[in-house]
C-alpha cells in the first residue's frame, strides 16, 4: 500500500509539473501578446504626434514661401508654397483619420479647420498682388496679419494640448510596457525553477517507490520521468516566442533556438560556431563579460541588461538579455541559459519619444514661458523653473508648491476677476481661461504676467481634473500700455486747451474731433454730416473771403483724401457774421501698421499775421517736403549722437517707424547692427563730427528684411553763429549699383591686363624670330652682302630690339595700378642698394656716382616705388655727355601732409618748354641714335606718384642738369 501511494503521488506530481508548465506558457503568451499589443499602441501614438509635428512643420514652411514670394515675387516661391499648402490638406485628412476611433477627434477636427483657415488667408494675401498695386497690397497684408494673430496662437494652443495628452498617453504606455517585460522574464525564471523543483522531487519520490523490491524497475521508471521533463523543457525551449540559448562558460553557443535564429539571421549550424563576445556591440561586450565574472565567481546567480547583438546582415539591434548559469550537484557551474527577447522597436520608441520630450522643451525654453499643470480636485500644482524665475524665486525657495503658492503671490485685487475665468472655463463656457494679472515679485515689486490654460481631462461626473498652461511675462507690455492711456489724456487736455483749432475724421469721414478752439472759430457746435454739406453748414470760404469752398477743396477732405501734407489758407465766417483769416494745415493719420486711419487738420487764426505766417507755412511746407521726399538718407544728431528725427527715405529704406529710431543713440539703431566694427566707426566718425570735421565714407548697413546695403555715408557739422557745433547732419545714399559698377571694372581691368600680358608674349615673339634671324643672316652671310644690305640688316635688328623694348615698357605701364597691391611700409636705402646692384656693370662702366642723405621711410607699393627710383636714376645714368661721369643725389624730408623726394643728376637738361609734355606718353626729345628708350619712361613714374596720391615735376635748364621732384601722400 505505501509503495502504491508513493507511486501515486509521483504521479500526481508529474502531472502537477506538466499543469504547471501549461499554465505558465499560457500565462506567458498571453503577457507576450499583451506587450505586443502595447508596444503597437506606443508607436502609433508616437505616429500620431509625429504627423502633428509635420503639418506644423508644413505650415512654417508655406508661410515662409509665401514671405518669400512677397519680398521677390518669384514664381518658385509660390509652387513651393503651393506644394506645401497641398500637402498640409493631405496630412490634415490623414491625420482625422487616423484619430477617427480618438478622443482627442474634436482638437484635431478643430486644428485641421485652423489649418484651412490659415492657407485660406495666405491664398487672399497672394491674391492680393495679382489685384492691386505693390504697395496697397502690402499694405493689405499688414492688415491681414495683425487681424489674424489669435488665429496663429489657436493653432499653437490646440497643437501644444494635443502634444501633452499623446505625452501622457507615450508615458502611461511605456510604463505598462517595462511592467509586463519585468513580469514576463521572472515570471518564466520562476516557472523554470519550480518545474526543475517539482521534477526534482518527483525524481525522489518516484526513486523511493519500491526501493526494496522492484530497485532496477524504479531506476528504470525514473529514468523515464527524467526524459520526459527534458522533452518537455527541450519542446518550451525551442518553441519559445523569445530567443534562447544555452552558452558554454567561454561564451560559445551549444544550443540555440529557432527564435533565436530567425532574430540575429544565422542558421543554428552558423549561431553554434560562434560566441557571444562575437555577436555583440563593443559597447556592451564589457559590461556583458562583467556579469558572466560574477556569476562564474558566484556573487550573482543571474542577471538582466538591455545590450546590441550584431545580426548576421551587419544590422544592429536591440535585445533584452536573461542571463543564469546552471550547476552540477557540487555547486560548479555546468553552463548558461540565456533569453533573449527583441526590443528593437521599443528603444526606437522610446528614443522617438525623448525626442519629442526635447523639442516641446525647447519651444518652452525659446519663448521662456512658465508652465503650470494643476489638478483641481486634489490641488496637486506644479511649476516649471521659468514660472518661479519670473517672480525672482527659485522652485526650491517656493516649495512645497500647491495651488496655495499661486494664491499667496497673487494680487488680492486681480483674485476675483480670474475666479470668474476660471468657472467660465470650468463650467465649460469658454474653451480656455485667460487672465491678465499682478504677482508680487521676490524684491517686493509687482510683475505683470499673462496666463493662459486649459482643462485637458475631467472627471467621469463631468467636472474638471486636470487643467494645463502657461505664464508670460508681460510687465513691459502693460507699463507701455499705462504709458500710452496717460499720453492719450495728456493730448485731449492739449486738445482742448490750446487756441488752434483742430478737427478729425475718421477713414470713413464721421467727425471724431472738434475742439473747444474750433467752436469758437464757428460759434457752432459740430454736427454729425457728409462731407459734402461741410462747407455750407460750417460756412466755409477761400482766402478771397466772397467764394465759397468747393468740397474737394476743403483742408480736411483733402487730408482725407490722401493728400498730404495740406498748407491752405481759408476763411470761416462766424455765427456772428465775422469773416476770420484761418491758416489750415492737414495730414492723413498714419495707424501704426502704415494704413491710413483719418485725417486731421489743425486751424490757427491769421487775421492779424496773414502774410507772416503764410511765409512761414510755405517755407516749412518746403522743407518738410524735401527732408521726406529725397533720394537721400538725412537725419540729425545730437553731438552725443543721440538721433533727433530721421527723414521718411531712411525709415523706409529699413522698414522702420519713427518711433524704433527717434531718441536712440544712433549707433544703436537698426541700419547699424551689422556688426560691432559698424558701430564703432561710426561713433567715431560721429565724435570727429563733434569736433568739427566733415567725415565720409562708403559702409554696408542693414535695410529691409536683414539686407545688406552699401552707402555713400556722410557726417557734416551744423554750426551756428558763433562757429559752434550745435548738430550733425548724417547724409547717405545707396551705392550698391556703383561698388557693382566698381567690381566689374576691377575685372575688366583684370582681364584687360591678362590680355596685355598674353599680347605682349605674343608680340615680341615674332620680333625675336626677326631679330634673331636677321643676325643670323648678318653672322653667316655678310660675305655675301654689301653695305647697303648690311645696313638695312642691322635697321631691322635695331627695330625689332626697340620694338620689344616698347610692349615691355608699355605693359609696365599697364600694369601700375592696376593690381591689388597693399600698401606698405617701405624704407627707401635698402631698395635704393639693390637699384644699385642689379645694375652694377652700368654703373661701373659709366664711372657713376649716387649718394643720398638720411631718407624717410613711408607707406606705398613696394614693386611699383622701386620701379620709381630705378626709372629716374637711369635717366641721369643715360642722359650725359659723352665721356661724362653722372653724378646722381638723391634727398627726401617729411612736410605736413605728404613725403618731398628730389633726385637731382648733372646731365644735359632739359629745354622749359618740355617741362610738362615729358610725362606724356611716347614723348621723346632725342633721337633713338642719341639715346635709347621708348618715352614711357617717365609717364610711368607720373601714374606710380599719382596713384600714391602725388604729384611729379622737373626743375631744370638745358645743359645744367635736372632735378625731378616727387610726393607721395600720407593718407594713402
């Protein structure tokens, strides 16, 4: 009866062990089906995001072309805006689509309608310049965009929401994700451990049954039951959905499954000749090895590591490795069992997700907007950085933060106003909670801040849980908007005290405006009319005093009009009967976008001063118009350099108001910020101006849209009475089209000059053909000729010789100036040796003698002074006397302005009347019999001396020698 029992309950083990087994790879599958199915989810939540980023993306880029076809009205701008707005109505339907089953299907509804509206608005604003004129159609644009801004920042808060809630979900996702991994691997260790436990002790039980009596048939039985729980561990290790493997203690592959396999790409037979070491990342091979050394030294009995296994293609790929070593009955370690599981495609996620983590964080940080997530059941707040720093406080100095820290520094007057925005919101009257309001800053002052949010969930009973947004800090906004209600009260004071009268309409002609002065001017009160009964209502007469004012001739509806500036003289005919001379001066009123908003027109009493002050008017009508309507840039300066008023060319030269410019230092100002050295040389040229110096000079500045323009930049002193600086008057005009001019020259000449070289080449080459077998004809047949040949034969030579001579002195000549040579400094003796040397057989041959005192060093082109010094030393050398030794000295001092060089020789003179037709070109007053050259001579010393900014001359008498005088500038 014992032994039946014992064999019973090996049984009921047995069949336990194989339940067990079951019911864990049932259990493990469906985990594993599970972990599929969340890790699809996570990438196609993450697809989803990635389409939202592309159509933002597509939108900036269509708004770019589109810019960029306003600025250049090219046609490859506005088929590239095209393509994009095309492909943002694709993505916008894809993406309904892809959200259809969604929650979030109304935000993304919402954000493809946003999307429609704005390509709608982009599509007028193009179409605006195939209707109307440049100018109104940009004018049109401005209007657009200041209209449509709220539709920008809708895009951008629907866009920035959506964004958070897939975030969320990507976070909920991978958190499930990594839970069911960790579940599934110890889950699997456990099962192998208790199947190995419960096969164990069935082996013992089952050993024991009839040890007595039937010993070899239970050692056979057990046997038995050992072969089929490695059958069934052999049939759960190949079938695995996840790789496994058993790996010898150095590492190589003995058993491999067919997962395995088909996830590196080897075949088994190819997997078992390998190791591990082999097949993984150097990256992680070191850490890998550190772990086996453990469990080898029995520290740890397994291990898990996320690591790179190379896949038979050369492609890498992400694995989860489940390392554990197997030992005999004395504790040795036998082998490793290792799983490995694929989790390539959720590091792609997870990396995919990260990087869209760092992009949204890049948006917060490039706008330095504050965030805040609060959750309005619990309270739970929290702040980024940004949203302490702006109230000068740190997260830490504020913590622990909750819905109170919001409270304690907001201004208890701003509390009850964002109450009520916020139950708007809550109660779901309006889609987000604005509210402009006071926090009390960390040095005690009060900051203005702009916050914005939404509720993102709720709850099931349908009240708000979590609500997101932001904070801006818009202190600077509201002081200006503070600044402008006061500037606004101060003017109607003016405008209702001052003694002019002054009347405003709007753009579409109703009176907004008629002073206390005006109805005094009328002894009227002003009535809301047409523009066509003004001029009998309000009785109103030409300066004759008898016509009456026609309505087109009226100073208001002119301004109104457009015409502008208005200067005209008129008369009102009081309630009284009194006809009062009225000066009246009028304008269009300009909105801050550059439209046309009304018309103002102010009306001073004359009767007295008529003609005094109609000379007046005409004369700042005079000046106004030119200061606004030249070509040029004109301005004035303070002497500090403080810009006073700039004329309406150099605001629209940059795009620019009076406003961005009036006030500043005017180094500060737009045109200038090309760069620091900009800036500084002009606040130098700026203090020589002070000073009283006329400054100019050609610099590239900044014009519309970053484009860097060259101008002819001047700086002239306005001086009064006295002779004292009281202004500066800066001048420029764009030169672009000259410096362009200028370039094109600098390459003609260029060319010019390669043209002379290759000519020159060519010239004299078949000059030395004539001259070298002209010689030959003279060397080997002068036997053969007579005198007369002999001669013509030595005139050809003679010919070809001074020929070649000619195209080498005209291309020197050519070639001064004519090359970017920098200017140096040069000291004339060591240049003045070499002169000497390189014609030192001359020079003894000749019995010459040159001598010079101390010269002064100076700035010029190194190659083109010594050909100086070197053309007029051999002119002494060669104009002598036969059998008379030059005598050559050479002086040179420094004058106020420039350097005096005098080279003076005692040869023949030269006759006063040639003093100035020497520096000619081809001038010669010899014969070539006398003396050689070609008369290029000395032209070419007059272009080096002009192009160093100075001026040559002789002084001499025929038979007493000269002296030629030469300057060379310091300013070059």
């Amino acid at each position: 009866m014992k032994f039946v029992a014992l064999k019973q309950k090996g049984y009921l083990v047995l069949i336990l062990s194989l339940l067990l087994i079951i019911l864990g790879s049932v259990l493990y599958f469906r985990n594993l089906q599970h972990q599929q199915e969340l890790g699809r989810q996570l990438v196609a939540n993450e697809q989803k995001s990635n389409l939202l980023l592309e159509l933002n993306t597509l939108q900036l880029k269509a708004l770019r072309d589109k810019r960029g076809y306003q600025l250049n009205r090219l046609e490859s701008m506005r088929f590239s805006y095209l393509q994009h707005k095309q492909q943002a109505a694709a993505l916008s339907r894809n993406l309904v689509n892809q959200f259809r089953t969604d929650s979030l299907l109304n935000q993304i509804e919402l954000l493809k309608r946003i999307t429609e509206e704005r390509f709608a608005d982009w599509d007028r604003q193009l179409m605006l310049f195939a209707t109307l004129p440049e100018a109104e159609a940009n004018q049109k644009i401005r209007e657009y965009i200041s209209k449509n801004i709220p539709l920008a920042e809708r895009w951008e808060e629907n866009l920035v929401g959506v964004q958070n809630e897939l975030n969320k979900r990507s976070e909920i996702l991978s958190g499930k994700l990594d839970k069911l991994s960790d579940q599934n691997n110890i889950s699997f260790i456990i099962l192998l451990v208790v199947v190995i436990g419960l096969l164990t002790w069935s082996y013992f039980a089952l050993r024991n049954q009839d040890y007595m009596k039937e010993r070899n048939e239970t050692a056979m039985r057990i046997n038995a039951a050992i072969r089929s729980s490695r059958q069934e561990f052999s049939s759960a290790f190949e079938f695995a959905s996840i790789g496994m493997a058993l790996v010898s203690l150095d590492g190589k592959f003995t058993r491999v499954n067919s997962s395995l396999c088909k996830l590196l790409g080897y075949s088994s037979k190819e997997l078992k000749a390998l190791s591990f070491q082999e097949i993984t990342h150097p990256d992680d091979l070191n850490t890998d090895l550190g772990y086996v050394e453990k469990m080898l030294s029995g520290e740890i009995d397994s291990y898990s590591m996320e690591k790179r296994y190379f896949r038979k293609d050369g492609s890498i790929i992400w694995i989860n490795l489940s390392g554990s070593k197997v030992n005999d009955a004395e504790g040795k370690p036998l082998y490793f069992i290792a799983q490995i599981e694929n989790i390539n495609e959720w590091k792609k996620a997870q990396t995919e997700l990260l990087q869209q983590k760092e992009r949204i964080s890049n948006i917060l940080e490039g706008t330095h907007a504050g965030t805040w997530e609060w959750n309005v059941q619990t309270g739970e707040t929290r702040f980024n950085a940004v949203w302490a720093e702006i109230i000068g406080y740190t997260l830490e100095e504020l913590g622990p933060i909750s819905i109170e820290t919001w409270l304690k520094y907001a201004h208890p007057d701003d509390l009850a106003e964002s109450e009520r925005r916020l139950k708007a919101c809550f109660n779901r009257e309006a889609d987000f909670y604005e509210c402009e309001c006071r926090m009390k800053h960390k040095d005690g002052h009060y900051v203005w801040v702009l916050d914005r949010g939404k509720v993102m969930s709720w709850t099931e009973d349908g009240k708000p849980l979590w609500m997101f947004g932001t904070h801006l800090d818009i202190t600077k906004s509201k002081e200006l908007e503070l600044q402008l209600v006061q500037q606004k009260a101060f003017i109607d004071s003016v405008l209702q005290t001052i003694n002019v009268g002054i009347v405003v309409c709007n753009n579409e002609g109703r009176l907004t405006l008629f002073n206390n002065a005006t109805r005094q001017m009328h002894g009227i009160e002003e009535k809301d009319l047409p523009a066509e009964e003004w001029g009998a209502y309000y009785q109103l007469f030409e300066a004759d005093k008898k016509t009456h004012l026609t309505t087109e001739r009226i100073p208001l509806y002119r301004a109104w009009k457009g015409e502008s500036p208005i200067i005209s003289e008129m008369a009102i005919k009081h309630r009284s009967g009194k006809m009062i001379d009225v000066l009246a001066t009028g304008t269009k009123v300009i909105g801050a976008g550059g439209e046309t908003i009304g018309a103002v027109v102010a009306m001073t009493d004359v009767t007295q001063l008529n003609t005094i002050r109609q000379q007046l008017a005409e004369s700042e009508a005079k000046f106004r118009g030119i200061f606004n309507s030249t070509l040029q840039f004109i301005g004035f300066l303070k002497l500090d350099g403080e810009l006073i008023e700039a004329n309406q060319t150099a605001l629209d030269f940059a795009g620019l108001t009076v406003e961005d410019v009036k006030g500043k230092k005017f180094w500060d100002c737009y045109w200038w910020q090309k760069d620091e050295q900009t800036k500084t040389e002009l606040q130098q040229a700026i203090a020589k101006a002070a000073a009283g110096e006329s400054v100019v000079y050609e610099v590239e500045v900044l014009g519309k849209n970053q484009q860097i323009i060259t101008i002819l930049f001047s700086l002239k002193p306005l001086f009064d009475s006295s002779g004292k600086v009281v202004a500066i008057i800066p001048e420029g005009r764009p030169i672009d089209e000259i410096v362009q001019a200028r370039h094109q020259l600098e390459q003609k000449n260029e060319e010019l000059e390669q043209f002379a070289s290759i000519a020159a080449h060519d010239l004299k080459e078949p000059l030395r053909m004539v001259g070298n077998f002209m010689s030959l004809l003279k060397a080997k047949h002068s036997s053969q000729l007579d005198s007369t040949a002999l001669k013509y034969v030595d005139f050809a030579v003679n010919g070809s010789n001074r020929m070649s001579q000619l195209i080498t002195d005209l291309l020197d000549y050519a070639k001064v100036g004519s090359e970017e040579v920098p200017f140096e400094s040069i000291d004339p003796e060591p240049m003045l040796l070499d002169i000497l040397s390189l014609n030192d057989s001359l020079i003894t041959e000749k019995g010459v003698k040159v001598s010079w005192s101390k010269l002064p060093s100076f700035r010029g082109q190194q190659t083109a002074i010594k050909l100086l010094f070197q053309n007029l030393i051999m002119n002494g050398i060669k104009y002598q006397e036969p059998d008379h030794a030059p005598v050559i000295r050479i002086t040179g001092k420094e004058l106020a302005e420039n350097w005096l060089f005098s080279i003076e020789d005692n040869g023949i003179g030269i006759p006063a009347q040639y003093h100035e037709k020497i520096f000619q070109v081809f001038t010669r007053l010899h014969s070539k019999d006398k003396y050689s050259g070609t008369g290029m001579g000395l032209a070419t010393c007059k272009k080096i001396v002009t192009i160093h900014g100075g001026r040559i001359w002789v002084e001499s008498k025929e038979g007493e020698g000269s002296c030629f005088h030469f300057t060379i500038s310091k300013s070059v």
